[in-house]
C-alpha cells in the first residue's frame, strides 16, 4: 500500500518526499521516482555512476539511475571481484578483475538489477533503472529531494531492495503546482536499519 500527502507553497522548485515503512519508520535507501503524465519530463544526458568495491562489500547498497547511463564498478579491495548480474533489466558480467575496469556498462532498460560477485557471495547490491530524470535515493529519515520538476501530473513511485523479488514499484498519482512541495509515503515493509 502507498499513500501520498502533499502540500506546496511558492518558494523552491523541488519535492521532498519521506518514506516510512509499516510501522511509521523511516526508511532509508528506498529509491523514490517521479514520472511526468505527460511523456519523459526535460532531456537531460544522463551522467555517468559508479557502484564501487570496498571491504568485501558493494558502496552504495542502492544506486538509481535513468534509462541509458553507464555505470563503472571500480575495485578498491585487496582482493579481486568477478560483479556479474542475472537480471532481466541487464545480465552482464565483470571477469575476475583488480582496479578500474575499462569501460562502463551501459543500463539501457528499466527495472531492477541485482548485482553479486561469484567469488565473495555475501556481496549484495541493487541498481534501480528508471525512465524518468527526477529520482533519488531517502537517507536515514526516510527523505529525498526530487530537483526540477515543471508543474503537472506525476506518478510519484517508491522501490524498496526488500520488497517482495519481481514486485513492481508502489505507485500514487501526483499533482505537482510548483515551488516547495511534500510528500510522504507508506510502504508495506519493514525497514532494514541502516548500518
């Protein structure tokens, strides 16, 4: 279930949303979209990511990016990594490597990409590919600001790496009147605390 509140006054051109989960608590590193009613929003070129390797573990744990960005997965461990993906989004695989691999992998179709490392298994991470340039990822309140948003009609979406595999992102309808706006939304999970 997702519910959405919202209240704008003239001031900023920005919405900021809280994620809560069932019991009222924030929920940090849930991807929070926005996707304009009427087509993709402003053409923006999407700008390259990096999901990195440090301490046997993936940084960040969640990373959101538009439809047809390149992402580099620099290798800062001692120890080598072979980052592969199964996913219907984007099924790739790094090769056993050390350092910065050459060129970036391109995420070109929405959806969501779980990534792992065949040598170390306890390696986990998520990539949410999105159609849509207004995007972000909630910090430990639960709150993430989408920048640049013209007024009309959205539809505001909220991913969460715990939600049930192949369910599809919560959706509300939104009308966004410009300047500063909130919203908050509930999602029925239980958040992770962040580490």
């Amino acid at each position: 279930m997702l519910v959405a509140g919202l209240t704008a006054t003239p001031a900023w051109a920005a919405l900021s949303v809280q994620v809560l989960d069932s019991a009222g608590l924030p929920v940090a590193n849930a991807v929070v979209y926005a996707e304009p009613a009427t087509g993709a929003g402003p053409a923006k070129a999407p700008k390259q990511a990096e999901v990195e390797q440090k301490d046997t573990k993936f940084f960040p744990l969640v990373t959101v990016v538009q439809t047809g960005t390149p992402i580099l997965f620099p290798n800062h461990d001692k120890v080598r990594h072979q980052v592969y993906s199964f996913s219907p989004a984007k099924t790739f695989e790094l090769k056993l490597y050390s350092g910065v691999p050459g060129n970036p992998i391109l995420f070109d179709k929405a959806g969501t990409v779980v990534l792992g490392c065949n040598i170390h298994d306890q390696m986990v991470a998520y990539i949410q590919v999105v159609n849509t340039p207004f995007f972000g990822v909630t910090d430990r309140q639960g709150m993430v600001t989408l920048d640049g948003m013209g007024n009309g009609k959205y539809t505001l979406k909220a991913w969460y790496f715990k939600m049930a595999q192949n369910e599809p992102a919560q959706e509300q309808a939104l009308t966004y009147q410009g300047g500063e706006a909130k919203a908050s939304l509930k999602l029925n999970v239980k958040a992770v605390p962040v580490q």
